[in-house]
C-alpha cells in the first residue's frame, strides 16, 4: 500500500496537486466509475472546485465528493483510490484541537517496511 502526503502552507498548491493526481485516473465498471476519487471537506468545496474546474476535469461529479457523500458510499470498486484534501478539515469532530496524526504506509521503494 501507498501512501501519498502533501503537506504544505495554505495556497501553495496542495490541491492542485490532488487534481493533477486525480486526472490520473481511469474508468471503472463499477462505482464511481473511476479509479481515483477526491473528497473534500464539505459541500460548499465540492461546488467551489466545481465551478473552478468543471470545464477541465471530465465526469466531475463522479470523481470529486464531500466527505459526508462519500460516507455513505456502498460497493465502491476494489480499485477505487481516495484522495483527501484538507483532512484538517475533515477530523475536527474529535473533541480537542486537532495537532497531529500518525499513518502506517509505504514508501514507493519499499523502505521502512
């Protein structure tokens, strides 16, 4: 498993990168119909990246979710990948300021395993 972390300052080109990512993907046969989805924390972002980029990113609406769509996503593809972008966004239900997090992963030469 691979495991990717963009970590930069605000408007530095984190979720471009994730669209950049995200164009990468190929059609499935099952859902959503593509191999890369990204969500994003609400509603409002889907519609703000909608209207942003609508024109240059094709089939939109099955690639880009909130993340409140996507929870209530059933037989999602074995290949499906997701992309979260502002996941600082996404996790501060937990009672507390969020500071940090810890991920198992990979990386792409194998170290660390």
């Amino acid at each position: 498993m691979s495991l990717f972390v963009i970590a930069r300052p605000r408007q530095s080109g984190k979720t471009t990168d994730v669209i950049e990512w995200l164009r990468g993907g190929e059609r499935t046969g099952g859902y959503p119909g593509w191999t890369r989805v990204m969500l994003v924390p609400t509603r409002q972002m889907v519609d703000l990246l909608r209207h942003q980029i609508w024109n240059t990113l094709e089939d939109f609406d099955h690639r880009v979710y909130s993340f409140e769509e996507w929870s209530h996503a059933h037989n999602v593809h074995a290949d499906t990948e997701v992309m979260v972008d502002n996941i600082e966004w996404v996790i501060p239900r937990i009672p507390g300021r969020l500071i940090g997090f810890t991920v198992t992963g990979h990386t792409e030469d194998g170290a660390g395993q």
